[in-house]
C-alpha cells in the first residue's frame, strides 16, 4: 500500500493562498498550488483547461470539503470528507490527515506523518467518483 512514486512538480506554483490568508469556499486551481494559510471548503483541480498534471501542497491547514489533484502533499493539518490523489498522496513529517475517504493511486508517508481515514487504492483516476 505504501511506497514510492513518481515525485511531483513543486517548482513550478501558479497558485498561493499564503501564511495568514485565510480562504472561505470553493477553489479551483491549474498546475500547481500552494496552501500555506487556512482554507475552508473545497479544493479542485481544473484538468479541463491544464494538460499537465495537478499538484497541491498543504503546509497551512485545509477543513472541510474535498481535495482533488493529480499529486497531494501535506505537511500541515488536513480534516475533509473526501481526498482524491489521482496518483499520489505524500504525507510528510508533521503532516496530519483525517479524511472520511481517501483516494489514491500511490502513498508515502513519513514515520512521522498521521493519516486517518477509509483509503482506498485506484486503478482509475474515475473510481473515486463511484
């Protein structure tokens, strides 16, 4: 269930909601994003008008609603219902999840990091829509 995997893009971030912003609703985002303030609600990628893949890294801390992108990486304090990583979730020392569903095509996680919730393996990036 755990192992390795193609790394993402982190140079490349198109998106910052940045330390002491804090968001209230819904997000779409193309390429790359960065949270390192407080979100609350939902977070979705825009595969429709970006080819290349998603990413979103989570230092600051995400409640509520969903996550969706290619690539999820957290090292801050994430509570959801619902995380779809199409290929790989990366939870890294002092990351924390708890989810109700968690999606994904690979995991890695430091001895460190804490996620909780119901995960469940894809082998198509659709099934977590089932």
């Amino acid at each position: 269930m755990f192992g390795k995997s193609k790394k993402p893009n982190l140079n490349a971030i198109n998106s910052i909601v940045a330390a002491g912003m804090e968001v209230e609703g819904s997000i779409t985002f193309t390429g790359t994003m960065k949270i390192s303030g407080k979100v609350k609600g939902d977070i979705f990628e825009n595969d429709s008008q970006h080819p290349s893949e998603s990413t979103v890294i989570i230092e600051g801390t995400v409640n509520g609603g969903s996550i969706t992108a290619d690539h999820v990486v957290i090292t801050g304090i994430v509570a959801v219902t619902k995380i779809v990583a199409n290929k790989s979730l990366i939870v890294i020392s002092g990351g924390r999840v708890d989810a109700e569903e968690i999606f994904y095509g690979s995991v890695t996680s430091d001895d460190s990091a804490i996620i909780n919730g119901l995960m469940r393996k894809m082998t198509a990036p659709t099934e977590a829509a089932k």
